[in-house]
C-alpha cells in the first residue's frame, strides 16, 4: 500500500514543502460487482426535473482522466494507479461518458491537452467528470504575494506529474463558466485521489455509547498555533470530492487503487438505480472511511484511516441515467 504523497521533487514555480514517506504492505484486493442497467435514457417517472439537472443531451460528455504512475524517483512510483486507469474507464465508459486518458503527462503536456478537450466540449452535453489519481499535497506557495489574516496561512491543492507540479484549482479553472461556455448550467466534478499533507488520520475509537469515544489526537490545542486554512475554488456547478481531508494522507492500494476510487467504482457500479449523486457520495464516504491501513512495520501510519471529503456548489440534483452499456461488457 502507498500513500498518494511524494518524496522530495522538483516542482518549478510551486515549490511545496513535502516530506518522504515509507511504501507499505498491500492489503487484500476486493473486486466491484457488475452492474445490470435498464436501458432506457428516459428521466425516472414522478421526478420533477425542476430540481435535478438536465441528462436528456444527446452526449453524457467527457470524462477525463489525468493518472501519474511513474514519477523521476521510481521509489514514488504509485503502481496502485494503473488499476485506477482501467476502473475509471470501464466505470464512466459504462455510463455513456466519452473517456480520455491523461497519463503521465508533464505539466505543460497536461495543460495543452486539457486545453484541446475543453475547445470540443459542446453544449449538447449532460455534464463534464474529471477524475485525478498522482501525487499531491497543499502548500502556502499560491499566496504568496497575497496578504495574510494574522495567525493563519492560506495553503492551495497541488498534483505532480515526473516534473514538477500544478496547482489544482488551473485544471478547475479551465472548465469553470468563464473559460467554457459550453457547460454552463450543467454539473462539474472533479474527483481528486491524491495526498493533501504529511498528517495521518488516527480515527477514534468508539465505545458502544457513542456520545463517549476516545481520540488518538491531544484535545488541548494551542490556539495561539499558526492554522493552515485550505483553500479551493467551488465555481457554479462544481463538485470537488478528495480522497482525503486537509492536510492528512490519501491511500491507494497496489492491486485495487486509490480508496477514494475504490469506493467510487465499488458504489457506482452497484446499481444503485434512482440514488442521486450526492446519496451515493454519502456511500462512498461511508466506504472510505470503514478502511484501515496495515502497515504494522510503521507505527506512525499502521490502522491509520482516511475520510473523503466534498465541497460542491450544485443547484439541483444530479440522477444518472441508465446506460444501454454493461458494466462487465466494457473491454479498458
């Protein structure tokens, strides 16, 4: 098992504060059960489509996929990423979405790319899915030359790629109602499997009278501590979920991936039928967070847990239609 969180990189302009961490053993791998859709695209009977969003374009729309696997220092090499590549795409393949694979790209590579999918975006489309799997942390970098509350610091979400690093919010921006036309109105998410910091998250321990629980964290703090305060842009119509929250570690598994898109792929493909986005989000936090590392050679880090988290600014609901697709029939 590795954490989504790298060794020392050249980062160029960024130039974030990251630590070196341990690799650690893989837990047992569990495979997502096919999904049997119906196969009409037709809005479910009784739903008033006043409140949810609009899936009745003749496209889904994209669904891009930007995965780093293989970094300058082979020791931060995230294998667990590849599985991440062939779930998502068989997941959003599945429910009608048009995938691209962004994979190990440097970061110019990766903003032209980018670029290029969102000039053929039209607004014929139900919505845009964006799905990242690397290397991240957070860092104060962005700010720099922006003022400071006194007592708190100001800290932005970055990914990296083998060159360096992007801040997360540059991806978001290209897709936002101001740089594409064709998607306003229409949901945006962004699922972002990957490190916000050095932190680990030691859960609680809970006693069978919930209102009592022990925390492994010291609950006198020192107020008068600098707080780092995290920062991420939710434009209209945007949902960001990360696989973490800030400032601790995000997991992913050798042989099944990220948690955060374990979850995801586990969840959706379940044939929850007639849930709404955000009912299914709350299943997958719920999934996330019963894990636990195994790493009983790093005292630090062993039975330590990950909560994901979901910032959104969405107006309505979001039902995804059943596909014509199979799950199982899809060939990544």
């Amino acid at each position: 098992m590795l954490c989504s969180q790298p060794g020392d990189n050249d980062v160029g302009s960024v130039e974030p504060r990251v630590e070196n961490t341990a690799q650690s053993r893989q837990q047992s791998s569990t495979g997502a059960p096919p999904i049997s859709p119906q196969t009409s695209n037709e809005p479910i009977v009784g739903r008033d489509t006043d409140s949810s969003y609009s899936f009745t374009h003749s496209k889904r729309g994209y669904a891009v996929l930007i995965m780093n696997h293989e970094f300058a220092n082979e020791d931060e090499n995230l294998p667990g990423v590849k599985h991440d590549i062939d779930s998502m795409s068989r997941l959003f393949t599945s429910m009608d979405f048009e995938v691209r694979q962004l994979i190990n790209l440097t970061g110019d590579q990766l903003v032209s790319d980018l670029w290029d999918i969102q000039t053929q975006i039209s607004s014929d489309c139900d919505c845009f899915v964006c799905v990242i799997s690397t290397h991240g942390g957070e860092d104060p970098g962005f700010y720099a030359n922006s003022p400071q509350e006194p007592g708190y610091t100001k800290t932005e979400h970055y990914v990296l790629n083998n060159e360096g690093a992007l801040w997360t919010r540059h991806i978001m921006d290209m897709f936002n109602d101001q740089h594409c036309n064709a998607l306003r109105g229409k949901p945006r998410l962004f699922f972002v499997q990957a490190c916000r910091g050095n932190d680990v998250d030691k859960g609680v321990y809970l006693n069978e009278n919930t209102e009592n629980f022990e925390s492994n964290k010291d609950q006198s703090e020192d107020i008068s501590l600098n707080q780092d305060v995290f920062q991420i842009p939710c434009f209209n119509d945007f949902l960001v979920m990360f696989s973490s929250t800030s400032g601790k570690y995000a997991w992913s598994e050798d042989l099944e991936g990220g948690w955060l898109l374990s979850a995801i792929d586990q969840v959706f493909s379940s044939g929850s039928a007639g849930d709404d986005l955000l009912s299914l989000l709350t299943q997958v936090c719920g999934e996330v967070a019963s894990r636990e590392a195994f790493i009983p050679n790093n005292e630090r880090a062993h039975c330590s847990k990950s909560t994901a988290c979901v910032y959104h600014k969405l107006s309505k609901d979001i039902y995804f239609p059943s596909s014509k697709t199979k799950y199982s029939d899809v060939d990544c």
